[in-house]
C-alpha cells in the first residue's frame, strides 16, 4: 500500500486533462478517477441523470475490492481490471495502482477494446502523477517546541 498524495491545484489539472484527453480518444462518457476507499479525486464528462457520481464511486471501489478479494481466493496474483456490461451502459474499472482506481462509463458508441486501449495509456499518465506528488511531498515537522511548549502550559493550568 502506497500513501495517497495531497492533491495540487497543478496535478488536479494535470489529472483533469489526463481524463478528458482519455474521453475524446476512447468515446467514452464518463471517467473518475477515485481512491481505495471511493473518494473521488478527479472527474469528467456526463454520466446518466439519475446516477450519482459519489454513489458510483463507492460502489466502484466496493466492488472492485471484493473482485480482487475473490480473484486472490481463487489463486489469480493479479487482478488489475473489472468490467460490467450493461444494456446501455458499460462500466470498466481499472487500477491505476494499490490505491486508485479509473472508472470508465461508456455506452454503445464505443467499445470495450477501444476503451481499454485508452485506458491502458490514461493509467500511466495518471501513475506518473501521483508518483510525482508522492515523491516530491515530505511532511515535515507538524510542531515546534515552542508549540508543544505552549500546549503543556494550557494543558497544566
């Protein structure tokens, strides 16, 4: 398990257009981009009016968390993609790595093998992101002395 970074207002746009670029090229209508836990840290594009957006997260990484669960019980090492399909709508949840997940909605004006093409590319850029921001935030010293010093005098008195 890796840590999650805190977003910047670059890398959000970074992963803004990273999501945009993916929906022009795959055709698809919707793509998140959501942690372990069904945060949504970036979105874009359309999703069916009575679709929640948060509902759809929670329920992607819920989803995606048991799949994997149940493909490690069945001794497959790797599961690194999940895929619904759906009269109308297709959804295509992918790892980006153990702690994010891209979720693609799409319908039938694209296919799968188009969208999984785009996707395989999107998760990259989108790991390069976040493995930058990983790298380059450091959390340093939350406290002074001076701080801590002052907490035990209001704390003794």
């Amino acid at each position: 398990m890796t840590t999650l970074p805190i977003l910047t207002i670059q890398a959000a746009e970074r992963l803004l257009n990273s999501l945009e670029d993916f929906l022009d090229k795959s055709e698809a209508s919707y793509a998140m981009i959501i942690d372990r836990g069904g945060i949504i840290l970036s979105q874009h594009g359309e999703l069916p009016d009575n679709a929640d957006p948060n509902i759809v997260a929670a329920l992607s990484a819920g989803s995606f968390a048991a799949t994997r669960e149940l493909a490690l019980r069945v001794g497959e090492a790797d599961c690194s993609a999940l895929y619904q399909q759906g009269a109308h709508s297709h959804i295509l949840v992918t790892a980006v790595d153990d702690d994010i997940v891209l979720v693609t909605v799409f319908g039938k004006q694209t296919t799968v093998g188009l969208v999984k093409f785009y996707s395989a590319k999107t998760v990259k850029r989108i790991s390069a992101i976040l493995q930058e921001l990983r790298q380059t935030q450091h959390v340093g010293v939350l406290f002074t002395k001076e701080d801590i010093n002052a907490a035990e005098n209001i704390f003794a008195q």
